[in-house]
C-alpha cells in the first residue's frame, strides 16, 4: 500500500526530483489534493518546507481521515501548511524556491494554465533561481 512505502509508482514520484535543483526555501503545491506530493517530499528531503493550496476542503477532509494527512501534519508542524483556496493566488512571503502544479478540474488541466500571463505571475512568485514543474 502507497500509506506504507515513499514512492508511489505515479507522476508523483517524479515531483520529487524538483528539490534538489532548486534554490533553498519553501516549495509550494498548487493543488495540494490530499497529500500525495507532499508526503514524498517530506520524507525524502528532511530539511523540506512545503506551502500547499487546494481548493476544494472536502478534498483535504478526505486526506486527512484516509491518507494520513493528519499524520503528516502533526509530525511535521513547522515543514507543511495548508492552505484552503485558489493556488492560482498562492504567495508567501520572499517567494517560493518552486512550485509543483497540479491544477486539474474534471480530468484537464485548468484554462486558466493555457494563458501565458497566469505562468507570468507564478514566475514572479518564485525566488531567484527557483523553479516550476508541472
């Protein structure tokens, strides 16, 4: 079971090669759902800090009570914060060193992604150096 191992055998595995070429501070997960990206990240970079954003709560409820979200949370306090919202909004404060996006709405990739100024404002939202992967 994906609850019991790291790797998940999914496209969330490859989210995890995004750290180490990064700039060091926080990643933000745009499109947190419950927790997947975010758990890889944690237990393979030790020293991660992960902001994420997911629209929907029902979506986090659901992490919490079945994908050990809750878990997460209490074991990492000061490295995960979630945040209930549109990720498209998403900023902290002296930028992310990435931002993993995964933006979907009914199987396809939001519209709001197939317009060049929402990639314009990411990139602004990201520290030197830093990176996005979709």
């Amino acid at each position: 079971s994906f609850l019991f191992k790291s790797l998940t055998s999914t496209y969330f595995d490859v989210f995890a090669t995004l750290p180490p070429i990064l700039p060091p501070g926080p990643l933000g997960i745009l499109g947190f759902g419950a927790g997947s990206a975010a758990r890889l990240i944690l237990d393979l970079y030790p020293t991660g800090v992960i902001h994420g954003w997911e629209l929907d709560p029902a979506v986090i409820s659901v992490g919490r009570e079945y994908f050990n979200l809750s878990k997460i949370e209490k074991q990492h306090p000061n490295r995960v914060f979630i945040y209930i919202g549109n990720a498209l909004n998403a900023e902290i404060e002296n930028g992310f060193s990435g931002l993993l996006v995964d933006l979907f709405s009914k199987g396809c990739l939001i519209p709001e992604l197939q317009d060049p100024i929402t990639w314009r404002k990411m990139k602004g939202r990201l520290r030197g150096g830093g990176r996005i992967m979709v």
